[in-house]
C-alpha cells in the first residue's frame, strides 16, 4: 500500500484502486477497515523513524482516499529518471556531464525495481516500466562514453549487457564500434553476424536498418565511425 502511495507523491489515491491493488478479484469482507488497518501500521512505523503521527503525518485521509505527502524529489525513482534524462539529453555535446549524471542516477539502484512489493497491476505495471528505463539509462552512458572517447573502457561492460540482452540491438551496435574504434574490426563484424544469428533464431527477425548501415560501414572503414 505504501508503495502504491509513493508512486503518486502529493496525489490522492483513491479506496477503490488500493483495494483494487492489494486484493484484486478477492477483496476482504470489509476491505475499508483492512486500509484503515494499514494506515495505522504505516504510521506507526513512520512515527517510530521520527516523522509526525497521525493525520499531521505523511499519510494523510483525503476525500475517498490516502495521500503521501511528499514531493516527487523525496523518492528515489523519481530522482532517478530525473538524472537520467538530463544526462540523456548532453550525450551529444555534453558527454562528460551526460556520465557523471547518469551514473549518478544508475547507482540508485539495488536491485530490480519494486522488488517484493509487485504483485499488483499497477506496481507490476511500473516495475516493468522503470526497469526497461534502466536498461535506456545504461545505453545511454555507454553512448556518453563512447562520445567522450572511451571505447576500450566499455568493451568488457558491453560483451556482459549483450550476453544479458542480446535482444537490445543498440548494445550490439554500442559494441560493434567500440570494437572497430579499437582496431578490433573482425570482432566488430563477428558481432553483427552474431546478432543476426540470434535475432533470427529466437525471434524470427532481420537486423534493423540501422545496424545493418553500422555493419557496412565498418566493412568500408567509413572513417566516420572514428
């Protein structure tokens, strides 16, 4: 319920989508006395780490509903994507700001997102979702990286994100010129055969466009991938 709560900071969240979240298909016999339950729990736990009690707390009773009442900046997910996208938007002419934000914004992280406390819709929902924007983050500092002039510093790290997402062909991209920027261009291809190989095998697709492009490219030595 707290969780449900964080994820809409200084918003009312109404009875029936908690009881909706909590229970589903099979609600208590009297779920309004179950969250007020909750609630008292909630604050009592958050009294006993020094925040105010009772309705002068952080939980707070409005209209048909609960509130948090906390600003976004407060929560760590939201800090999150908020370094994350400023890093994402200097890749390209700020790449050692973009670094230094957005792995500030990846050391957040211990684990996968909502860990023990998904099982609802709706928190499965934004598990799912900041999760894949981890994974965007990641793609986004190697591409800082890259921008800044550290290929052979991101070749071991990208081999281990492909072996884990092969299915994220912008890491085979990542890594295919890391590689040729390190003088390693039958790796470079190797990769890109590798790629195809897996696409097409586990899910019955081509290469994009895009990395078909990078692949001729460095077969040509296109002096602009340097």
């Amino acid at each position: 319920m707290l969780t449900m709560l964080a994820l809409n900071p200084g918003q009312v969240v109404g009875f029936d989508e908690l009881i909706d979240e909590l229970w589903g298909e099979a609600p208590l016999k009297n779920t309004r006395n179950a969250l007020q339950a909750n609630v008292r729990r909630m604050r009592k736990s958050l009294a006993e780490l020094g925040f105010p009690d009772g309705e002068e707390g952080l939980i707070r009773t409005v209209d048909n509903g609960y509130m948090l009442d906390v600003p976004q900046e407060a929560l760590d997910a939201y800090r999150f994507l908020r370094l994350a996208e400023q890093g994402a938007t200097l890749v390209a002419r700020e790449p050692h700001e973009s670094v230094r934000l957005l792995r500030e914004s990846l050391a957040m992280w211990r684990g996968p997102a909502l860990l023990d406390v998904s099982d609802g819709p709706r928190c499965r929902a934004v598990a799912l979702r900041l999760d894949e924007q981890r994974k965007t983050a990641r793609e986004d500092l190697i591409q800082a990286q890259l921008q800044a002039g550290e290929a052979g510093v991101v070749v071991a790290e990208l081999k281990q994100l492909l072996a884990q997402y092969p299915e994220r062909e912008r890491f085979s991209e990542q890594l295919m010129i890391a590689l040729y920027r390190c003088g390693r261009q039958s790796e470079a291809v190797d990769i890109f055969h590798r790629t195809r190989k897996w696409l097409d095998d586990e899910l019955g697709l081509k290469p994009s466009k895009r990395l078909h492009t990078l692949y001729q490219a460095i077969l040509m030595q296109d002096p602009s991938l340097l």
